[in-house]
C-alpha cells in the first residue's frame, strides 16, 4: 500500500526555523548546532583524486563521507574504498547514484543498477542510498507528462534499496526531472514514504527558486538525509555555489531545523567544482572555509 502523507500533515508535525546567524545571540546558537555530525561529500575534488578527499575531510574533523556510486564501482578493482576509509578513520555515509526515472522501457534496467550499487554501498559501510534523479531538457520538459512513471519507479527502487539495508532518499536537482519546488512537493506528496525518504539539497533548492528553509520545514519529518550547500550566483566553476556562510542559504536556520533530530543518515557539506576547469582554490582549502564557518556558528567538529 502506499502511504503517503500531505504537505497539510507534514507542516502540522514540523518546528519553527531559527532566524538568520546574525538575529540570534551566540549563547542560543552554540549549544543545539554543536550536537549535530556534520559530514562532506567527495565532489568537490575529481574524482580520480577521491582519496585526498577522504584524507582532507578526516583531518578537518568531518564525521563522515559521502561519493558517488560510480567512483565506488571504479574502486573495486583496487581493492574497494573500505580500507581508505578505515585508513583515515572516516565512515562513507552515503552513495550519490543517479536513476532514470523518465523512461519506462528502462525500468527493469534501472532497478538492476540500483541493486547493484545498493550492494556496494553497503558492502563500503554506508548507510544512506541518495537517488538522484535523471537530467532532462528543462527548456521543453513537461513534468505532468512523467510524473506517474516517476514516482511508479520511485516505489519500485526504493523497495529494492530498503531491502538490500540501506536507507533511499530522494534527492532533488536543477537540471533533472525533479527540480522546481512544485515539482518537488508534487513528488514527496505521491512517493511511499514507508521506503521512500527526502534527501533535501538546500544549495540546489536556492539554486532553483525555492526557499529551501521552507522546503525543508514543510518535509521534515521525511528528512533523513542532507545536502548542506551554499549558493552565491557567481563562479561558474563551483556550479555558480560556494562554501557555506558567503551564499545566500540561511545555513544556521537549516541546521537549527536539523538540530535534535536523529536521522538515519547525515547532513553534508557539499560544494561542486569543475573537474575540467576547477576553480584555482585548493578543494581542501575550499572545503576548510566551510568548516571554519560551522566551528564559528557553533558547530562541534571531531578533533
């Protein structure tokens, strides 16, 4: 059966948001944001270079870290990425893969690939399936047209993930067939949420038009995954983002949501970077901005 839930009924369960960093006094700020495990995702290096990622993120004191499916299928041959992780003392968290969800003469095959990765993500110690979805032509998509097999095949993998062990979440995205707000809410609203969960990202929900504290407040309780990103508009290079606290996402209001909650997975830095022209900052320098942000706002990363 389907069980599903309305944007009425989720608004009834949320809690109110905090105000801006700069509207809050330090002391309220400190203490609820210094509980939360905060982890980075690999894309911010290429992803030939994934293991100075790993090392970089362990040194800056994340809890956990996130890559792609692919890059963890690529890592078989040598041995897998386990022990790099066991190596630095940092957890994967989670797998980003990618399912077409427009085309239903691929279901069959999408729900292998998701099987698949399912497998490998578990076998690497994550936890969290982030399921993408598919990039379509937005200039002539229309997202009625799709919404049906969408979600048909939303259910359907997401029942194949759960019961490899691991926790799916869907994960909206500029560019893809689930990008605008509406889009967004029209697809939580329908998808099962006994398997299904939301793996909101707040960077690509700026990105997109939609006030991503609303967004995340409206599905919180579905929220057991994060994307914590950061958007400014201006490099193109870092897909227009930046690191946390010099983009216009309210970050400590985001995480003041977060605050208290126990998810299954974890809130993610994630800052994109061109691996064919990246920006002239070092990812790990880019990577420690946004973690001298959260230690500013009071957030406690490992020593």
């Amino acid at each position: 059966m389907n069980s599903t839930l309305s944007r009425r009924s989720f608004l009834s369960r949320t809690v109110v948001g905090a105000a801006a960093v700069a509207a809050l006094p330090e002391s309220l700020l400190a203490s609820p944001l210094s509980n939360i495990p905060i982890g980075y995702t690999g894309i911010t290096w290429a992803n030939s270079h994934i293991e100075d990622g790993i090392v970089t993120c362990a040194k800056l004191g994340f809890y956990g870290f996130e890559t792609f499916g692919d890059v963890l299928v690529q890592w078989e041959s040598q041995g897998g990425l386990e022990p790099v992780l066991r190596r630095n003392n940092i957890p994967l968290i989670s797998g980003y893969c990618t399912l077409n969800l427009t085309d239903a003469t691929r279901r069959q095959e999408t729900l292998d690939k998701a099987v698949s990765w399912a497998k490998l993500i578990k076998k690497t110690g994550g936890r969290i399936f982030v399921l993408g979805p598919n990039p379509v032509p937005r200039d002539s998509y229309v997202f009625a047209d799709h919404k049906a097999n969408i979600v048909a095949t939303l259910n359907e993998a997401s029942k194949a993930i759960v019961d490899q062990g691991l926790t799916p979440v869907l994960h909206q995205h500029t560019g893809t067939c689930v990008e605008t707000r509406d889009e967004t809410y029209a697809t939580l609203d329908a998808i099962d949420h006994t398997t299904l969960k939301f793996g909101p990202d707040v960077g690509q929900l700026t990105k997109g038009g939609s006030n991503a504290v609303q967004v995340v407040k409206d599905y919180l309780p579905l929220v057991q995954h994060m994307h914590l990103k950061d958007y400014d508009g201006k490099d193109s290079r870092l897909a227009y983002y930046c690191p946390l606290g010099q983009g216009k996402v309210d970050v400590p209001a985001i995480l003041q949501l977060m605050a208290g909650r126990k998810i299954s997975g974890m809130v993610m830095v994630e800052l994109d970077n061109d691996s064919k022209n990246p920006s002239p900052v070092a990812p790990a320098e880019l990577a420690g901005e946004s973690q001298a942000y959260l230690k500013k706002i009071g957030v406690k990363l490992r020593a």
